[in-house]
C-alpha cells in the first residue's frame, strides 16, 4: 500500500506503549491531549487533509505514531 502525503509541516506523535488491552484507551488519551493541550496555544491548526496512523507491535507491546498535516495560523 501507497500513501501519497501533501509536502509541508507534520506533527508526529508517538503513544506510549500498552498492551492489547490498554491500547485503544492510549491511542484516544493521545489524540485527546493533541486536541486539547497541544493544538491550541500553538501557532498552528490542523490542515485536515491527511492525518494518518502507523501501527507498531513489539512482541506483547503496541504502540502506534500519529502524523498531523499543520499550517500556521
């Protein structure tokens, strides 16, 4: 599979690692902190055009990176 992302400013955030069981809550605490705490006081939005997720299992620990298309305000 190919991703053909627009060039230009990304955030990347990666989540703590968790097991099978605490994985779905990690991936939503994240995005809620990008959401709540980091995007606002920040001198960027969110574009919205490409956001995507890359997943990651290391032996009986996920973890997964969130990369965010930004523009400035």
């Amino acid at each position: 599979m190919q991703l053909k992302a627009e060039g230009g400013l990304h955030a990347v955030f990666e989540t703590p690692k968790a097991d099978r069981f605490t994985f779905v809550n990690t991936i939503r605490r994240t995005w809620n902190y990008i959401y709540r705490e980091w995007i606002p006081p920040g001198g960027y939005r969110i574009a919205g055009d490409c956001d995507f997720e890359t997943y990651r299992q290391d032996s009986r620990a996920f973890s997964e990176q969130i990369f965010i298309h930004l523009t400035e305000r």
